[in-house]
C-alpha cells in the first residue's frame, strides 16, 4: 500500500498532471469571463494610474486571485506577476500564461529557515526592473502561505524603494463558494456577476522609516479588507 500511495503522488506531482490542472484553471476562467456580467467599481483610480507612464503595484488577497488574469485585457501595459515557487505556483504560472501576464517566480522569505533559497532577493530585483520601465506587478501580500488577510511588508518596502503607488483591488462573484483552504478561496461560479472593486493609491515615500512602512501596511491591509466589502456587497454576497 505504500508504494501504491507513492506512485500516486508521484503521478500527481508530474509535469503531465500539473500541466492539465493548469489547462483546466485557465478553461474554467474563461469560461467564468464568458459567461458572467461585469461591473467595475473605482475605476477611476485604475484609470489614472494606466494613464501614467509609470508602473504600479496591484494588490489583492490570495483568496481573490482566480479572476485577476481576467482583467489584462484592460491595459497595454506589461502586467507582470510574483508567483510562488513553489509547485502550485508552478501550475499557476501556466494557467495565466495565455491571457498575457508574464510571471516572476519568487517567495517571501521565512525567517525559520533562512538556510533555503526562495529566489526571494532575484524576484525583487525583477520587480524594481519592471516598475521602473512601466509595468503593472501584481502581489498578494497574504500569500503563499498566509496568515490570511494579514499584509506582509513586502509591497509596502517596493513601493517604498521604487515610487511605485500600490493600487489595493478586490473581486467578488455572486454565485460560487469559499473553499476549505487557508485562505477560503473564493471560486466563482460560471454565470455570477462579477464585480471588480479599487480602493485609492497608496503611496509610500522613498526614505520612510520602520514606523511610516508599518502604518502603510496597515492602511494596505485595511484597503484590501475595504476593497473585498464593495465587491461582496456589489454582487450581494455575503460569506
């Protein structure tokens, strides 16, 4: 039984499997786009920022994430992703590839085992290259592993290094469910209606010390809350 238990996660774990799983979560958003009104809500604080030759920073919880590839089509910009490295990123990072959103693979670092790599530092350096040449770079400041709907600093310390507003967003859907994650991922159904919701811009000045980046994370976190409240209450879900 053991080995029977190893092969299957073995099988599982093969780029064959990985690479249907993300065929079929790239199917399933589109089919979720296709078949779903949609409303957009503080879009003006979108809008402003696309007009801009600048990059900026787009910010939502790991639970919101499914319909984010979705909205590329709204921009010309490079819109540029951090993914986990980690396998289920992996899987990810070929669902979203055909809508145009290009990945950049990097983890948080986890200061209980600072002796493994997580590309955390190389991603970084990515990050500042395409902010400053004008690219949108999305981040779920909750993820990979969580706590859920608890900012981490990075986003905060980017936009701190580069200039780079962040923009907190959140979607929402009116039929569909949370999953039993960490995260209670919110999986939309097919035929819901949609709704996209942007809080304002958060700057953070270049130089701000540790007391000025903890408010911004804080400001971040309660955005982000604020953002997933509009879009539930936009679509009359109420979880």
């Amino acid at each position: 039984m053991a080995g029977g238990g190893s092969l299957t996660r073995r099988i599982l774990r093969s780029r064959a499997a990985g690479a249907a799983a993300s065929g079929a979560i790239a199917f399933y958003i589109r089919l979720i786009e296709a078949t779903s009104s949609k409303a957009y809500i503080g879009r003006e604080h979108t809008d402003a920022l696309l007009k801009s030759d600048k990059g900026f920073i787009i910010a939502f919880w790991h639970s919101r994430l499914l319909m984010g590839a979705a909205l590329r089509g709204e921009t010309d910009k490079p819109v540029k992703m951090l993914i986990s490295t980690h396998r289920d990123g992996e899987i990810i990072a070929r669902a979203v590839k055909g809508f145009g959103v290009e990945l950049i693979r990097g983890s948080a670092a986890d200061p209980k085992k600072p002796e493994k790599n997580k590309s955390g530092a190389p991603a970084v350096v990515e990050m500042i290259a395409a902010l400053e040449a004008g690219a949108i770079v999305g981040m779920t400041p909750d993820g990979p592993r969580g706590p859920a709907e608890i900012a981490k600093i990075g986003a905060v310390k980017l936009a701190a290094r580069t200039g780079a507003p962040i923009l907190p967003g959140a979607y929402s859907a009116s039929r569909g469910r949370r999953l039993e994650t960490w995260d209670r991922f919110l999986l939309a159904a097919p035929f819901s209606r949609l709704a996209f919701a942007a809080r304002p811009p958060i700057h953070v000045e270049q130089g701000t010390d540790a007391a000025g980046l903890e408010a911004s994370r804080l400001r971040l976190e309660a955005e982000l809350n604020e953002a997933a409240r509009i879009a539930d209450d936009a679509v009359g879900r109420a979880d």
